[in-house]
C-alpha cells in the first residue's frame, strides 16, 4: 500500500468524530459524528446519537404527504423503530438519509464508504414509505459543518476524536448508548476520560 507522502492532507472521510468530555458547544456534547465529506474545503457530517424528540419517522413521512394516512398502521410496522435524528445545526429543516449501499437513486445518492451512502431527496423516503428502501437507514435534520481547516482546528484543540466508523453502530437504534459504545471501540474507556486535556 503506498502511503500519503508527508505533509499530504488526511481526511476523514467515512470516520466517526467522537466529541471529547470538554467539548464547549452544547450542539456537540457527547456526539457521535459520521463524516459524510471532507476535502482542503471544508467538511460535512450527520451526528448519528442525537434523537429529534418530538418527531416520528411515520409522523414525518405523512406529514411530508410521503404517506397517506390510510397507510398510518403499515407505516408503524416498517418504519415506527427507525429514530429521526438532529443531524446538526445547518439546514436543520432538511432532511438527509445515511443508508447501506443496497439502495442507490442516479445523480442523488453518494456513496461515502464502504457499505454507506448518504440521500438526501423526498424519493428514498416514498422507497422507504413503501417498504421499498434500504437494508437499513436513519433520517437526519440538518447537517454538521465546518469551513476550510475548522476541523482539523477543532482536532488539535482536543474537540474530537476520530477513529473508523462502525456501519452497525451507525443503524443501531439505542441512540443513548452510542457515545460510549464509539469510545470504547476505539479502547478508550469512557470513565478514564477528563474533561480537560494536559500538555507535556
């Protein structure tokens, strides 16, 4: 494998960003970031374990008139267990859909990763709707981003942690225990970590 050459920018696409326990920005506190794109101009990500509380998947889709309301039961069935995310502080009125790679719509789906691909038309949500989407999906409001060199700012700053993204944790529906179940897959124990970072 040939490696970057030195000085080369790394970026992440595809990776989680772990917020760290002295993350100053409530929007963040204890968040799991998957990161949808990341180039010399700027990053974008969904956060992936904050629930929107007072909106369903079913109630959101007959809202939208994705549903009717006839389907409402049907509905409750296929998609009562899939949670709606807060994706982040940017557009938080429009909807993206991270999702497996099992399902792909021409000019409108990108592919991220392996095995991940982030939607963000109407069209995946009547697929969805209609029994007829992906494996598995989590629709997100709105997006995290930062401007050109924000990031990796906020990295050195000890803001985040990054390690690769788990596809499992980020469909698995217990949104409480993702922070903690992120850290330790990257061996990091949860309890060992302080709120302020020390420099040697």
């Amino acid at each position: 494998m040939q490696m970057p050459p030195s000085g080369a920018p790394s970026y992440l696409d595809g990776q989680f960003l772990v917020a760290m326990p002295g993350m100053t920005d409530e929007r963040f506190a204890r968040a799991v970031i998957y990161v949808c794109a990341h180039s010399a101009d700027g990053a974008m990500g969904i956060i992936v374990n904050k629930p929107v509380t007072d909106l369903s998947m079913p109630d959101l889709l007959l809202q939208l008139d994705v549903a009717q309301e006839a389907d409402a039961i049907r509905l409750r069935e296929r998609v009562g267990h899939m949670p709606v995310l807060m994706g982040g502080p940017v557009e938080g009125r429009r909807g993206f859909v991270l999702h497996t790679d099992d399902f792909h719509i021409d000019q409108s789906t990108l592919i991220i990763d392996e095995g991940i691909c982030l939607t963000a038309t109407v069209e995946i949500l009547r697929a969805i709707a209609s029994g007829a989407g992906p494996a598995s999906a989590v629709l997100a409001l709105g997006y995290a981003g930062w401007q050109a060199g924000q990031l990796e700012s906020e990295i050195m700053a000890n803001g985040w942690l990054n390690c690769p993204a788990d596809p499992a944790l980020i469909f698995n529906t217990d949104l409480d225990a993702k922070y903690e179940r992120a850290l330790r897959g990257i061996g990091i124990d949860p309890a060992m970590l302080s709120g302020s970072v020390g420099r040697a």
